[in-house]
C-alpha cells in the first residue's frame, strides 16, 4: 500500500508518542532510528503537501486557460460569421461599391443637367423624361445603399477629418493656410466600412502647411 499524508500524519503522532513516553523496554529501533524516521516521514509529508500545492494551482490554471480558449473560439466563431461577406466575397462587394460610385455620378451628372434646363422652352417633353430618369438613378442608388447597410456595409465621407492611414487613402496635398495640417480637405472617392472594417479607404486630398517665404 503507498503512503499518503494521512497514514504519514499517524505514524508520526505514534512516533511522536514513542520518544516522549518513560518506557524503559527493549525495543527493535534505537531512539536514533525513530527520530530519523520521524525527520524523513516529516520531510515526505511536507514534500506531497508542496506538490499538492502545485497540483491545484495547476488545476486552476488549466480551467482558466480553457475558459480562454472557449471564449477566444466563441470570438472567432462570431467574426468569421460577421465577416463572412466580406471574406468569401471581398471581390464582389468591391465591384458593388464602383456601382455604388457610378450611379452616385449619374445621379448628380442628371441633376445638375436638369437644374440647368429651361423648362419653358422644352416642346418634346425632354424635361419630363429626364425627370423620370433622374428619379429612377436615385431611387436605385437608394434601395443600393439600404442593401448595403442590411449587411453592414456603409459609406463613409471623411471631409475635414484628421487624416488617418487606415481610413483614408491620400492621393494628393492640398496647401491651405486657413485649414490645420494633415486633415481632408477634398474627398475624390466615399470610403467603405464593413461592420467595423474599413473595406476601402477614402481618397482624399490633404492639407499641407504652406510656404509663405
């Protein structure tokens, strides 16, 4: 039968007992070996105490490091599914987004040629149709950006923001004196996000300091 600390714990009380009583009888083990005995049953049982020690700690460490893998595969499993459009259609949803930016310029090309017309002088009834026309491009840029936002895609226009490398891409500067430095002063092309990913950068022109020398 292996020792435990419980078995140790009474071997050393009758040990204990032993050495302390006034008994004058022979016995098999001098008073040397029990104290020796008694010294090394002390040591095993100190020993298994410090391993039990280490033994839960460990335990504790375990349960907590698979409470963090079952919370960082919960974390992962949602992003994989919150990001699914945009990782197995990244391409397509780019595609969308030119679309998106083509009927953005037909419908202000169409209303500034409608703006500009003299109804008055219209006898075809041009105006009309073009009317209908314009109404038709943004109602379909519309209806494109509520699909958009169903699946958490959005547009953003960073005009006068900070620039920031991640949000916007700098196609060229702009020096103006009367704006602070290193902020959008022109935005070429809207920028994308798709939940809380950017995923297209605007292109915008930034602001420079100017040389008054």
């Amino acid at each position: 039968m292996l020792d435990t600390p419980k078995r140790w714990g009474k071997d050393i009380k009758k040990i204990s007992f032993f050495l302390n009583s006034d008994s004058d009888s022979e016995n098999d083990l001098s008073r040397d070996d029990l104290m020796k005995i008694l010294v090394e049953k002390e040591r095993l049982l100190t020993s298994k105490q410090e391993e039990l020690v280490k033994m839960k700690d460990k335990v504790l460490r375990t349960l907590a490091e698979m409470e963090n893998v079952k919370d960082r595969t919960r974390r992962e499993a949602e992003n994989a599914k919150k990001f699914a459009i945009q990782a197995s259609r990244f391409n397509f949803a780019k595609s969308l987004l030119d679309v998106a930016d083509n009927l953005g310029r037909a419908s202000a090309a169409a209303r500034e040629s409608f703006t500009n017309i003299d109804a008055s002088a219209d006898t075809a009834g041009a105006v009309q149709q073009l009317k209908i026309l314009l109404d038709g491009v943004e109602l379909t840029e519309k209806q494109l950006t509520e699909v958009f936002k169903k699946f958490g895609l959005e547009k953003y226009d960073p005009i006068n923001e900070e620039f920031d490398p991640n949000r916007h891409n700098a196609v060229f500067q702009v020096p103006d004196a009367s704006k602070p430095v290193d902020h959008v002063a022109v935005v070429l092309k809207a920028g994308y996000m798709l939940h809380d990913r950017v995923i297209r950068p605007a292109e915008v022109g930034v602001t420079v300091g100017t040389n008054n020398k």
